[in-house]
C-alpha cells in the first residue's frame, strides 16, 4: 500500500486591510476560476489490477490537482488511451492479461511522445532494465510513496514540455520548404515532395536496406562490394547484382518519377566502383535528422558554445534506425551516434550542474541514464545535482537503484566513488 503524504493545499491570505492613508496595490489579484485549474491539469493513467492500489493513488493524485484515469489490465489500458489520450501512464509490469512490455509497445506505437513510467515490485530489476530499454521513461518501485509518485510524474511533466518545445521549433524550421526530408532516429521515415514512406512502405526488406546503406554513406562512396557481402552474402553473384539494380532503380524513382533508365539520377549518383545518395544539392535542399546533428554537434565543438549541442540533442529522439538488429554497418553507425550523444550529454550536464542550473544538469543525467543504464556519469550527476539542492535522500535513491542496475547487469556494485559522494552519514 502507498504511505500517505498530505496533499498539496492552496494557500490563503490571511492579513487583514491595509491601514488607512497607505495606497492601495495597483496589481490586480490572480483569479483562478475551477475551469482554469481543470485545463491546467495533466491526464494520468493509472494501471494496476490492486483495486486498492488503484484507489489509493488515485485518490491521493486526483488531491494534488492531477486528472486520474486508472486501468486493471492490459487490454483496458490500451482501450482508454485510444479514447482519452492520457499524456502520462503510470504502468504495473505484471498484469493479468498481457504484460507492461507489450502494452508499452501497442501505446508508443500510437503516440511515441507518451511517458510511459513501470511500476515494480521487488526483485524486479531485470524487468526495469528491459523495460528502459524498450522506451520506458522512469520506473517507480513498490511500496509506492506518493511524495515519489509525484516526483517522477513531474519530472514526466518537464520532458512532455521539452518534447513540444523541440516539436514546435521543428515545425517551424521544416515548413515544406525542403523537397526531402529524413528521420533516421527512431525507425526509418521519408517524405520526397508529397510521398511519404515508412518502415514497411518500401518495395522489399532488401530495397530498404539498400537505402540505409546509401544513407550510412550520404555524400560518400557506397561500395558495390560492401552492398553484396552485407546483403547477399549467401546468394549467386548474377542474382545479387539483379537485386541490386531493382532496388537502386526503384530508389531513383522515389526522387524521381519520371527518370528513364537512359538518363543519370541527381540523387544516387553512378561511379565506377558504387553508388553515392546525395538527398539535395545542397544542404538547403533536403533535411536529414542524423547529418544535422552532426553538424550542430561539430558546430558545438568548434566555437565552444553549448545552444547548438543543446539543439542536437533534443534531434536525437531514439537510437539511429532502432529495429534493425542485423545489419553490421547500421549497428556500428548507431554507436558511433549514441556515443557522440551521450558526450553531449555530459558536456551539457555538467556546464549546467557547475553554474547552478540544476533542474536542467537532472533533465540531461536522466536523458543519459534512459539511453545508457550502466553510464556512469549520468548517476554521478544527478547525485550530485540533488545534494546541491539539499536533497539527500533523493541522492541516495540514485545511488540504490544505480547499485541494483550494476548488480544485475554486471554482477558488481555501483562504482565507488559514486557511493563517495554522499555524506558519511548515509
């Protein structure tokens, strides 16, 4: 069961009138009338088959001003988010019909933006690694406390604010001005003039791989050879080069409809030992997620300033082609990105947590501990972002859960100086 915390009150002022002969206040009272506070409040699923946990929290949520839905199983959950869209869902691994995992999947397949938060029993930790990394935002554990239930949905609340934040800036700079643009960070998604292609939307499996390893190379030799040991390992010389062929022509066609096969292609482009993708002429011409968070990554590191990495990082949605779990060059291409955000990551934390923005050092660390559990960094942070706001047992919350993670993945205890940190005390 959760310990009750009393609920958030609002304040009242309690002075009498102001003496005669003072002036009055020219400032006008705030007036919030009970539709203001309704519009305010943030939509949260709860979903747990414990009747009692369910009423419980929803109680204590619904006092401090949340709007609480609750759900008992699986298939309820995903039915109220189709009708109420939830923007925060605080979610039981274990349900009777279909688990957490799946359900996350069925949510995030409908609106990615959704925090997703796993509530765990003890001796979870497992579940909770797999559940961070199939796009669980946080994790809270049982006995649940209100005061860290509403922690964690606030934390929610400030990543749903940069989400739309980083949404609106995006559809500013991406009006359809561009004739091309690609999302490679996440799953794979095109739009060339007014076709859009998604994942599954192409001629084959093999004509979209063909395009990711195009895309892998932008602007660069992408060698024939590597096309034939990567993706037709296994098959006769004279049948890969036909399904090479079908699949760079259909590519063509994308950018071009009209191309025939006696005139060369302005967007994959003929050499003699492969081919080259160029997505535009120049840089103005196209939008390519991955390529500009490079360059605004490689802008930051040039003149020192940190907007521009503050920019990348937020471009960064998910990890680069993320289903694709077989192909060697997209593997390694992910890692390489994963590495440079995570760099960036810490950059941004730390400048944040040394002049005081601590709230935005915690954003970072978090971001850094969600792409990687085992990152030392991101818990050293956060740690000590919540010691400089006097927050120990938060730090020593970070810790613990940093202990259970190592512990399960590794074998190991936390590193020690992240234990070193913390009062002796503690």
């Amino acid at each position: 069961m959760m310990r009750q915390v009393t609920s958030r009150k609002p304040t009242t002022n309690k002075k009498k009138s102001a003496k005669k002969g003072r002036p009055k206040s020219t400032k006008k009272p705030i007036v919030t009338t009970e539709q203001d506070a309704e519009r305010k409040k943030v939509k949260v699923l709860l979903v747990d088959d414990d009747k009692r946990i369910r009423e419980s929290v929803s109680r204590a949520l619904t006092l401090s001003n949340y709007h609480v839905l609750t759900a008992k199983c699986g298939q309820d959950t995903i039915s109220l988010f189709e009708k109420e869209r939830p923007q925060i869902i605080l979610l039981d691994i274990r349900l009777p019909d279909i688990d957490g995992f799946e359900v996350l999947k069925e949510i995030h397949a409908r609106d990615e933006t959704v925090e997703v938060l796993f509530i765990t029993g003890h001796g979870d930790m497992s579940l909770v690694i797999s559940a961070m990394r199939a796009g669980a935002s946080d994790f809270i554990p049982k006995p649940l406390q209100l005061e860290h239930i509403i922690e964690s949905i606030s934390l929610a609340e400030k990543r749903l604010q940069k989400k739309a934040q980083n949404a609106s800036g995006l559809s500013i700079r991406t009006k359809p001005t561009k004739k091309v643009e690609v999302r490679a960070f996440g799953n794979l998604w095109m739009r060339c003039g007014e076709k859009v292609i998604v994942q599954h939307g192409w001629l084959s499996p093999k004509t979209r791989d063909v395009f990711k390893l195009l895309l892998i190379n932008h602007r660069k030799l992408a060698r024939t050879e590597e096309f034939y040991e990567v993706l037709w390992a296994d098959t006769r010389r004279e049948s890969a080069e036909i399904g090479l062929y079908t699949a760079i022509s259909y590519i063509r066609r994308i950018f071009e409809p009209e191309l025939s096969s006696a005139k060369d292609s302005r967007y994959v482009l003929n050499h003699s030992g492969g081919y080259e993708l160029h997505l535009g002429a120049t840089e103005h011409d196209y939008d390519y997620d991955v390529e500009r968070f490079r360059n605004l990554c490689a802008q930051s590191r040039n003149s020192g300033g940190l907007e521009s990495l503050r920019t990348a990082v937020e471009l960064y949605t998910d990890d680069f082609l993320k289903d694709d779990v077989t192909l060697t060059p997209v593997i390694e291409e992910r890692e390489r990105l994963r590495d440079i955000y995570l760099n960036a990551l810490v950059t941004l934390g730390r400048n944040d947590l040394a002049a005081g923005r601590l709230d935005e050092a915690l954003y970072y660390s978090q971001k850094i501990t969600k792409a990687d559990l085992l990152y030392e960094a991101g818990y050293e942070i956060q740690i000590q972002a919540y010691l400089k706001q006097g927050y120990v047992a938060k730090a020593r919350r970070v810790l613990e859960n940093c202990r259970e993670i190592y512990l399960e993945e590794l074998g190991v205890p936390e590193p020690q100086r992240l234990a070193a940190l913390l009062p002796q005390s503690i």
